[in-house]
C-alpha cells in the first residue's frame, strides 16, 4: 500500500494537513487512534474556537466537524482505531494495527507527524502523598465529563491555571460539582484572560497565585489536600500549610508534545518546545518527515494548529511530487526575552514568512525586534506579551540576509 | 462592581460605578474596555455550553444558539438536566426552544448515532 501523504494523528493539525495535501492533488491517508476524527476537539465543548480561521465562535466538536465533512467529501483514506507503531526512515514506510486490516505496511511520499500533545501528570510535577482515586489530570477528567458523561468529582481543587483547567472549573460547577479553589504555582496565569473571568470569576470560584499543593491525603478516595504558597524559587513554606477537605484534584499543569513515536530516529528536537526543529515547510531534520500542530509545539489556540496544519500539508504534498523548493536556509533564532521563535529555519526567496514566537514572561510596552544579517527588519510594538499566547510577525523574504534574530526591547 | 477587561490579554482592572444615569468605567486603556465595562455593567451575557444525557446514558454537548442574560445561566443548566433526549442527534439540531422564556434555543454542537 503506498500513499503520497501519510499523516499521524487525525485531530486539529492532521486533519488541516490532510486537506491541504489532498487539495495538492496528493493521494493521503491520515491514521487515528481514537474512534474518530477531531482529537482533542471532541471533548472541548465550550466555546471560543474558530475566531481567526472561521471569523465566528465555534464549539470544538463544531470546529472539528467543519474539517471532518471536509475529510469525508474527499478521497483521503481514514484509518480509525489505528496504532501507528513504528517509522522506517530510510524506506518512508509506516507500520500500524487497526481493527479492519490488522498489521499493516505503508509506504509514503511524505509523513507529517500531528500525534498532538499529552498532559503532565502527577508524577511529573513530583506530587507526594498518598495515591487514592480522584487525582485527575483535567483533560482526562473532560473526556470522561463530556464524552462518557461521568461526574468526576463532587469538592474539587484544581492546581494550574491553564486554559483546561479554568474551563474545567466551570464544567464541574456547570455539573454541580462545589469547585473549592483553583491554584497556581506561578504569580500569573498561563490561561486567557477571558476564561479566569468567565470561568471563576463569574462562579466566585477563588484563584490563588503562587500556591501548590504539597500532600494529597486519603486512602482510597481522595479526602483532602495539604495547599501552601510558594516563595519567588516556588518552594513552598511548609509552615504554612493548610489542609483543604475535597474529593478530586484536577491538574492542569502542562503539556508536553508526544513524540514517543520518533524518539530515536535521530530527528534534531528543540529542548525548548520538546518538539522538532523544522523549517518553514514545518519540515523536520529528516527529509520528507513534518511535524505538525501541538506535536511540535504546544499551541493556545486550534486556529493556529490549522494553519500550521495546512502548511506542512501543501509542503509534504509538494515534497512527495518532488517540487519543493527550499532556497538558501537562515537560522530564526529568539534572543533576550523570547523563548522560542517557530520555525526554526526559514530560507530565501520570494513573498512572506510567518514567525510565531512566545515570550518568557509578562513584558509590558516592550517592542519586538527582528534583525536580520544584524539589521533591524521589522519592529512591532505590544501593549502586553505574556507566555501564555503565541505571537506572530510577519517578515518579507526579500529582506532575509543572514541569521534572523527575534529580541525584546523593555 | 469590579472586574478584568478581557478585550485583550492587558486584562486591564476596571471599576463600573453608575452616577445618575451614566454608567462609569474606570481603569481601562483603550475604548474597548469603555465598551465592555458599560456591556457587563448592564446586561452581562453569555454563552452557555453543558451536555444533555440521552436516553441510553450518551451524553450530547449543547449550546445557547445565542448569548443569555447571565443570571438565568442556572436556570438554562437545571433545564437542561432534567430532560433525556433521543438519538440521533445532528450538530444544530435543536434541543429546547425558547430555554426559560429567554427567546434562545438550546441547540446541539456534536452529531451523535
């Protein structure tokens, strides 16, 4: 079986992927694990999706709908139930196990990983204590929420403040549940404005900067948690500790891109995202091999995640054909008070090449500068940077004469 | 009443008081957040998202097609609890007309079999 385009992962970013290359005139096949198209989005039934892409505020299972009846009208082969277990990058094949076809070789033109992201979880962020039931990441506590339809908790804590988190706060009070506190390690939130307003303020649910939880108690099911403020190396002030009675903590502290499936492969990683290094095709270190959507970096918005879906799916196609045009390649590279600048590789030529980059902190009135050959190409004024949401700048190709350097003026 | 402006990632602290019959908003930037404060002051809505369970213990995500007054978000949600819907449901389907006497329906965001 031989396809132009294999694609890994069927949700926000494969999916885009998977259209853009069809429309390339690409023969594509996109393998899921789960019993459908839409990953993540299935679960996210709150609102807010779509603004940039759609113009209009989508639910997730709407905003993966859109794409799935796109998917569904073309010929592009859907693979569902499926494990891809294994990458030969000399050959370009894949290996799965699905329920139709069982143990499967596929060889492909291109594969564009878009295997998403998965949460940390109580063993990543050290928790001690004892380990009863009701310890819940808070995207697994969603999905048993609103697609199982379980209640997951009846006095529920959640530590982090990411989006998942203050949108599962609402959830839970939504489904009765008494949603004590939400904590947060640092003294900002990570997660939208927009969502500490709608999602705890609205309900009065309490949130609390610079607080960790340092015990859980509880035997079987949780009966409590022990909660104290942190100093500015976030160590907690043991003698401050206070015990909070509840029955679920739900976490929502981060997540990391699941790229268990390349490990080894020798593709060049970014220690910073935890993803791939790759250029502006979104192409990897390896040859013929993108990566795509929150695999490659965790992103804030799914209308981000399409666009970059759709990138690496109209350059794999283009790969697979044997028309992709690269140029002479400079490193984009992110300097004093910007983590990360994505792609990490762009090349010379013709028209416009998009950025996204985050910041380290929150930087007030700060302008971004990008150099070029150490000349000021463009510079970009903000009222606010935060961690918490990617930017993007824009850059004329015919300006690139060197390195590209993305730095912050305070 | 006190609040955060979520216009933009500022997030800006905004005071609303009312003098006479003028609505004040204080702490804000920009006009945006003139806008928003008066919007919150007078008339807070949103849009309200839950699950409905269907007769076989699924479990369908819902909408309101359209913002509602924030002080009937409860209201909408016992509604919502107490009734057990039938499949198949398409996206858009709607669920309850007019939920509460609000004038806005409840329609469904996800196509179940």
């Amino acid at each position: 079986m031989k396809y132009d385009v294999v694609i890994i992962g069927g949700g926000p970013a494969g999916m885009a992927a998977a259209i853009s290359a069809y429309e390339q005139g690409s023969s594509v096949a996109v393998f899921e694990r789960d019993t459908r198209l839409g990953g993540i989005l299935n679960q996210c039934i709150h609102n807010g999706f779509g603004l940039h892409y759609f113009k209009e505020e989508l639910t997730g299972p709407e905003y993966a709908e859109r794409f799935r009846a796109k998917v569904k009208d073309s010929n592009i082969a859907v693979y569902l139930e499926a494990m891809v277990l294994t990458i030969d990058k000399e050959n370009m094949t894949i290996t799965a196990i699905t329920p139709s076809c069982g143990f499967m070789e596929v060889e492909a033109g291109a594969i564009i990983l878009a295997m998403g992201c998965r949460e940390r979880t109580a063993g990543a962020i050290n928790l001690t204590g004892t380990r009863p039931a009701g310890v819940y990441t808070a995207g697994m506590a969603q999905r048993l929420s609103n697609i199982n339809g379980y209640m997951v908790g009846k006095k529920v804590v959640v530590l982090g403040s990411g989006d998942i988190g203050l949108i599962m706060a609402r959830r839970m009070t939504f489904e009765g549940a008494e949603v004590k506190m939400v904590l947060e390690l640092m003294p900002y939130s990570s997660g939208l404005k927009r969502n500490i307003v709608q999602c705890l303020d609205d309900y009065n649910i309490p949130l609390k900067y610079s607080y960790t939880v340092t015990r859980i108690v509880g035997r079987k099911r949780v009966e409590g948690i022990f909660i104290a403020p942190v100093d500015e190396k976030l160590r907690p002030f043991t003698d401050k500790e206070e015990y909070v009675e509840c029955d679920t903590l739900l976490l929502s502290v981060g997540l990391i891109p699941e790229n268990d499936l390349v490990s080894g492969m020798g593709i060049e990683m970014s220690p910073i995202t935890a993803g791939a290094v790759v250029d502006e095709n979104r192409q990897t270190s390896l040859k013929g091999i993108f990566s795509a959507g929150n695999v490659l970096h965790v992103h804030d918005l799914v209308d981000n995640v399409s666009a970059e879906g759709a990138i690496a799916g109209v350059a794999a196609a283009k790969y697979a054909k044997g028309e992709l045009i690269e140029g002479k390649a400079y490193a984009a590279i992110a300097e004093k008070g910007v983590r990360y600048v994505l792609p990490q590789k762009v090349y010379s030529g013709a028209g416009k090449v998009k950025l996204y980059f985050r910041v380290g902190a929150v930087y007030k009135n700060a302008r971004l500068i990008v150099a070029s050959g150490g000349e000021n190409v463009v510079t970009k004024k903000y009222m606010i940077l935060s961690p918490g949401e990617m930017e993007s700048v824009e850059l004329d190709k015919s300006k690139i004469n060197g390195d590209i350097v993305l730095s912050l003026e305070v | 009443m006190n609040t955060i402006c979520i216009m933009c990632p500022m997030g800006c602290p905004l005071e609303i008081t009312e003098s006479g019959n003028v609505i004040v908003v204080k702490g804000n930037t920009c006009k945006r957040g003139t806008d928003y404060g008066v919007q919150e002051y007078s008339a807070p809505k949103r849009v309200v998202t839950s699950l409905v369970h269907t007769e076989t213990g699924k479990v369908v995500s819902v909408k309101t097609a359209e913002l509602i007054d924030k002080k009937i978000i409860f209201n909408v949600l016992d509604a919502l609890k107490n009734i057990r819907i039938k499949l198949p449901i398409k996206i858009g389907d709607v669920i309850i007309h007019n939920v509460c006497g609000s004038g806005v329906n409840i329609v469904a965001t996800s196509s179940i079999e």
